[in-house]
C-alpha cells in the first residue's frame, strides 16, 4: 500500500508540473494574440532609382535643334513622356514597400530563439515558413547534445527539480539540500535520455525528423491543434508524413529506462506505463510552447 501511495504521489506531482506549465502558457496567449496592437514594420527605403525626382534624368534642352523651343517649354512629347515617368514612380515605390513589409513580417512573425524565456531549450524548433535540408544521424545526435548540455538545461532542470522538491513528487527523498540534490540528478538523467531517445537514437533509426516545424498563421485553435498533432505525426527525412515513433516510443524507452535509477516504490510495469503517459503530455505541453513563443517574445516581451 505505502508503494502505490508513493507511485500515485509522483505522477500526481509530475501531471500536476504539466498542467501548471499550460495554464501558465495560455494564460499569455490571450495576450499575445488579441490585447496587444499589432506590431507596425518600418518601411524600408525605396529603390534608389526611385527615391527622389533628383533621379530622374533631367530633360535635355531641344532649343538647338528646334529654335522655337527653350529650356523651360519642352517640346509636347517630351512633357508627356516625363508626366507618365513620374505618375509611374509612386506605383512601383508602392508595390516594392508593400512587398518587403510583406516578407519582413512572415519572416520574423513565426521566428524562434534557440532558447524560450532564456531557461528553456528550443534548438529543435525550426522558424515558420523556413525550408531546411534533411538531418543525417550525426546532426540528430549533435541537436540533441545542444538541447541536453546547453546551459538552459542544466537551469530548467533546477527549475524542475525544486517543484519536484516543492511537491514532495519522491517522499522517499526526504527534504532539504540532500533531497534536491537526489531530485536533480534524477531529474537531468531524465532529461538527458528523453531527449537522446526521441531527438537522436530513434530517429536515427526511423530516419525521422525530430524538429517542431512552425505553424506561425492562422487561428488560435488551428494552431493548437497543429502543435498537439506534432507529438504523433512528424517528418521523414524525405520529406514526407508519418506517425511519430521518434516521440512515442523515445519517451516509453526513457520512462523505462528509469527504473533502473528512482527508489523501489517509483519502479514497475504500472508506474513505467505513468512515466510515459507523463512524457508524451510534456512533449505535447513544449509543442504548444515552441509554436506560441514567437507570438509570447514579439507582442509581450516586444523583442525583435
């Protein structure tokens, strides 16, 4: 009985990290996406050519050959080709601004950071509308080393490992310094694995993407349900669609591969089966993150 308390203790605490994690995250969503005017992009200078009538060629003094002209009265054809030449300008002036601003905002509404709120790893999500070359294993093991051993790893896990302490997650642990330290260790072999088994080992294997590619348009709940999707559905190497094997059983491998390091009380097929129920719900959690931090980072934190 005290084992199942325990067991039912720790994955209450670790469910209970999730749903704090999300409703933190839509609590500033709303913000992010209606309480805040839009960013206005500045205009970018016009083309030199046309950026002022001092570009424009000055007409040429036709008094030579036609004596009864002067300087300051051109001849008839002369005066309309300069007055189309002008009215054309402003048009293309127009059409150029409107095309940069265009690419400008695409570019930067959907661009993510290698890092989320400075203390979460994010260097495997990929810019909305950003094309990029397959992955070979060795960059999938190299992605998932960044996304392990950055120093935003070592910091959320910290993170991590005081609301496991806060929680009481592990009683068996006990409390204070001693007990944190037991927390983090855990809490970073965790991590560790988890992101070796889904980002590079598996994928490796499946010659699966392991990247979060960008949405970055359209509603809210269509994003939602994108990001959501993303933890069963992912790229191949090739380009096309298919199940997420990386993400399903990168996380079942992770949560196994557990027993061999937490107490007695936290082991067993029952509790692996909790352990991985409680991943694939964080892997869904860091979607919603990663496809909502642009939107978080440009209208509340109004970085560019």
């Amino acid at each position: 009985m005290a084992q199942q308390t325990t067991s039912s203790a720790h994955w209450q605490a670790l469910h209970w990290q999730n749903i704090v994690s999300l409703v933190v995250a839509l609590g500033l969503l709303p913000t992010a996406l209606g309480l805040f005017p839009t960013v206005s992009w500045s205009q970018t200078q016009a083309l030199s050519q046309f950026s002022s009538p001092a570009s424009i060629p000055p007409s040429t003094s036709l008094s030579d050959s036609n004596p009864g002209s002067t300087a300051s009265e051109p001849p008839a054809d002369e005066l309309r080709l300069d007055v189309s030449y002008n009215a054309a300008v402003p048009d293309l002036n127009a059409a150029y601004l409107k095309n940069q601003s265009k690419k400008k905002k695409d570019t930067e509404e959907g661009e993510q950071t290698k890092r989320m709120m400075w203390v979460v790893p994010n260097f495997a999500a990929v810019s909305a509308n950003t094309e990029l070359p397959p992955m070979t294993a060795r960059d999938k093991f190299v992605l998932a080393v960044h996304d392990s051993m950055d120093y935003s790893g070592f910091t959320w896990t910290a993170i991590l490992a005081g609301q496991a302490l806060a929680t009481n997650s592990d009683p068996e642990f006990g409390h204070g310094i001693k007990a944190y330290g037991r927390y983090y260790w855990r809490a970073f072999a965790d991590g560790v694995s988890g992101t070796f088994f889904t980002e590079a080992i598996v994928p490796a294997i499946t010659h699966e993407d392991p990247r979060y590619y960008t949405m970055g348009h359209g509603g809210f709940f269509r994003r939602m349900g994108y990001a959501l999707s993303r933890t069963v559905v992912t790229k191949t190497d090739s380009g096309g669609m298919t199940f997420n094997i990386s993400e399903v059983v990168g996380n079942a491998l992770e949560a196994g591969l557990s027993n061999a390091y937490y107490p007695p009380e936290e082991r067993g097929l029952r509790q692996t089966g909790r352990n991985w129920a409680t991943q694939m719900e964080s892997a869904a959690v860091n979607n919603i993150a990663k496809e909502f931090w642009p939107d978080i980072r440009r209208k509340i934190l109004r970085q560019k």
